[in-house]
C-alpha cells in the first residue's frame, strides 16, 4: 500500500508555491505512489488541480475560525477517521491548525501543536522548511526540496491563447497593502511600468500582461495597449498562469505570486523589490533557476511591517528603480 501523507499548507499563493518543495522529497523518501493531499487557503489551492503528484485537496475559507465552527476543518477530521494518514506534515508554525492536527487520526504528525520550528530571521522562507523536512527525511530526499509546480501544458496554453514563441510576462498590479498604510509599498509607479512598454514595444519584444480579475479595474490605465502587448488579465486560472509563465522568455514582477510561480518553474524573474526583505521572502534562487533581484538597497530597506513603513510617503526604494535598468536586464536574458 502506499504512504498517505496530508500537508498542512494553508497560506497565500508566495507561501503555497514555497511549500512545494516538500513535495519531490516526499516522493524521492517514500515512493512515487504516495498519496499526498493538501491543505490549502480557498481558492490558492487550485494551484493543485493539474498537478498529478497531489491527491486529494482540502481547501479552508476561514482559517482562523475554530474547529467546531470550521466546516472546512472538519471535513479533513472526518476524512482521517474514514482513512487515516500515515504521516501529517504541519507546516504552519502558527498555532491555528493546532486543534484540527490533534483530532486527526495519523500514525505519525509532524510540526505543531507537537514541536514548533523556529525561523531564523535572515534566512528564506524555504530554507527554514527545511528544518521541519529534515525531522523526518534523509539528507538525500532533502537534495529535491526546491519549490515545484505543474499546470496547463505550456504548448496548449500557446494555443488557446495564439501566443507567439517567444514572449516575455509583465505583472503590473500588486494588491499588497499594509493595514494603517497611505501607499501599496510594494507597488513599482504605474508611469514606469507603461514607459517599460514603451521599450520593450521599441525592442520588438511581445509582452503578455497579467493579473487577477479582480484587478481589472486597475488595468484600465493601461489601455489601449500597443500591438506589441496581449492582455490576459482575468483570463487565466492558476494551473494556466503556470503553464503560461513556464512559457515565457522572462517575468517582470515586483513583490508577488507570480514571481514565486516562476521561480518553481526555472522560468528567469527579474524582481523589483524595496521595502520587503528579499533574502527571506523573495523568489526562491536554485541551480535550475534565474533570479535577478532590482533594489536600490536603500539603508532604510527593509521596512516591511514595521513603523518606518507606515510613515513613508515617498515609496523612494520602489521610485528609484528605473525603466532603463529594467530593460537592460530584459535584454539580457
């Protein structure tokens, strides 16, 4: 029979696709036929839908409401009673899956409520889930804990939405907004991002932009787009949106999911950062991937989450980085 392993991931798209990487070291330690489901944040964990690797997936709207009133967090309960799991990774160091873990029926749970992993503060995000991964896996299996996604295959989204060989991703929108904060911090200027079309369009380089439907809206400035550019905002779930970016010569992102879904499919990201720490935070750097970090390291960088954010008015880290260093880097790759 093979492993039954459930993993507890229930974070933003970033966080979701970080959390990948526990996925091939799973398979390398206990076979390519275990059975992995997944706990994940409603609507991220349809990232999963044309994943082979992943079984069955558990998606949670409210994750902090409690197990008695949490239909989402029962039903994985319930589950586990009816076919309990061999293993129950937890990869949440907070305390709001502690209750649901407890009552599950597995032979074996890791992470919290049981032990709790503390994250060095400068080190990545995947690199602190190393330590969770490294209770329980060998050395080896650890060698493929690098993130990793599967979605739509790239040759079928290049035809459904007649999109050339050659093409590079703009992701202009970004919907990060600190609570109490006057600006969207991450945010590079909505002037850059059209003169950066501008340049790519002199360069004869076709751009897709993408988004969200619910930023829709916002890409209202931008129109009419020059021929040079295809719209796909709003026209692509997530397995899509990772075959389109594995397709792509390049993403130009700042802060965003899409810089991390990149990043798990080796497609070269040029990030623009400013006030969040890209050593922790930012796409995720392999030996298979290309990441390119834009920041003017200003001394008051970081900033993300703290008073010093909150009293900014000028975004000057964001401000800084220019469309010509931009395209430089774009005809670079």
């Amino acid at each position: 029979m093979p492993t039954r392993i459930l993993v507890i991931r229930a974070g933003q798209l970033g966080d979701t696709a970080y959390a990948s990487s526990i996925i091939e070291p799973l398979r390398h330690h206990y076979g390519e036929s275990t059975v992995i489901d997944w706990v994940a944040k409603a609507g991220i964990g349809t990232i999963f839908h044309e994943d082979p690797r992943i079984n069955n997936i558990f998606q949670i709207k409210s994750r902090r409401v409690p197990l008695l009133f949490n239909r989402g967090k029962l039903s994985v309960v319930l589950h586990s009673f009816n076919s309990p799991y061999d293993i129950v990774v937890n990869l949440e160091l907070g305390n709001i899956f502690n209750d649901m873990v407890r009552l599950m029926r597995a032979h074996k749970k890791i992470g919290m409520p049981y032990k709790y992993f503390e994250e060095p503060a400068e080190t990545h995000a995947v690199d602190n889930l190393k330590l969770i991964f490294e209770s329980f896996l060998t050395r080896e299996d650890l060698e493929y804990a690098t993130p990793s996604l599967i979605g739509t295959d790239t040759n079928t989204i290049k035809q459904k939405f007649d999109l050339p060989t050659d093409y590079y991703i703009l992701v202009p929108a970004n919907s990060h907004i600190v609570k109490g904060a006057s600006i969207n911090h991450r945010a590079w200027p909505t002037t850059y991002w059209k003169s950066l079309m501008v340049m790519m369009a002199e360069a004869g380089l076709t751009t897709v932009v993408i988004g969200g439907k619910n930023e829709l809206p916002f890409f209202e400035q931008f129109e009419p787009y020059s021929p040079n550019v295809i719209s796909l905002v709003g026209k692509t779930d997530f397995p899509q949106l990772i075959g389109l970016i594995k397709g792509a010569k390049g993403v130009i992102t700042t802060d965003t999911g899409p810089s991390h879904i990149a990043a798990a499919v080796n497609t070269p990201v040029i990030a623009l950062i400013g006030p969040t720490n890209f050593k922790r935070t930012g796409p995720y750097q392999t030996e298979y991937n290309q990441i390119q970090i834009l920041s003017v390291n200003l001394d008051c960088s970081p900033c993300y989450h703290t008073e010093r954010l909150l009293k900014c008015t000028d975004n000057k880290c964001m401000s800084s980085i220019t469309p010509n260093s931009v395209i430089e880097l774009i005809q670079l790759l």
